[in-house]
C-alpha cells in the first residue's frame, strides 16, 4: 500500500457536489492517516465540506461518515486524524465534497482543493517513551 493517497488530488477544481475514488486501504499496517485538505482557490460567500466514508466492499458505503473536515471558507491548510484501527471491517475510503453558495455575484460555486492521506506507520512496542516531568512548587 502507497503511504500517501490523494483523495481529492492536488489542486482539483470543484464546482459541483461530488464523490471521489475508491482507495483500498486494506493492506495498511497502522489504518490511521493525517488527513491534510489544501483550498487553493475559492470565491467569496461559499462554503465546502468534504468528508471520508467507508466500505467493506468497495460498493456499499457507510451511513455516516468516518471523518468530517472542519467547513471551509477560505484558503490554507487544515490538518486530521483518520484512525481505523477500531474498525477492521472498513476495506475501502473516499472523499464527499458539497458545496455551498450563497453570494449573487457567480452562480456557481468554485473551489480549487486537494485532500492527501498521509499513513502513520504503527510505533513499535519496543519504542521507549520518555515521560515529562511535571515541575512541583
């Protein structure tokens, strides 16, 4: 499995409500992902909403959504963790986007995003651990 999956790729414009690819994520060691959703480009009195569902098939998704990314309005950066590690029938992610608009100046909506999977590898039980130490007055 790729250590990083492009669930919407990198600067996709989107205009309407939409789904994207299937990605089989059942080869994953850890299952759990840093979710980094990129908005490049937007116009004004919109909104987006993206979202991470599930599938043990590939066909029928979950009811819910697995993850749901804070709302957008603006350009940058906003960063989650996907973790499935409680869910080992989850075979199958990908990303829902809807889109808002509110304005009168464009019709349509338009943002330019991108959302990229980042697997975490799994920490070795070996691994030490340092504790921090608390300071006591």
């Amino acid at each position: 499995m790729a250590n990083r999956i492009q669930l919407i790729p990198e600067n996709t414009r989107l205009e309407a409500n939409g789904d994207g690819s299937a990605f089989d994520i059942s080869a994953s060691p850890s299952r759990t992902f840093l979710c980094r959703l990129t908005v490049t480009d937007q116009i004004e009195q919109e909104s987006l909403d993206v979202s991470i569902w599930g599938s043990t098939d590939g066909e029928t998704w979950t009811k819910k959504p697995l993850l749901m990314l804070p709302q957008q309005f603006y350009r940058g950066t906003t960063k989650l963790i996907l973790d499935l590690s409680l869910r080992p029938e989850i075979k199958f992610i990908r990303a829902r986007w809807e889109l808002f608009r509110w304005g009168r100046v464009a019709p349509i909506p338009m943002f330019v995003a991108g959302l990229e999977l980042e697997e975490i590898p799994p920490m070795s039980r070996e691994t030490p651990t340092t504790r921090i130490a608390h300071a006591t007055k």
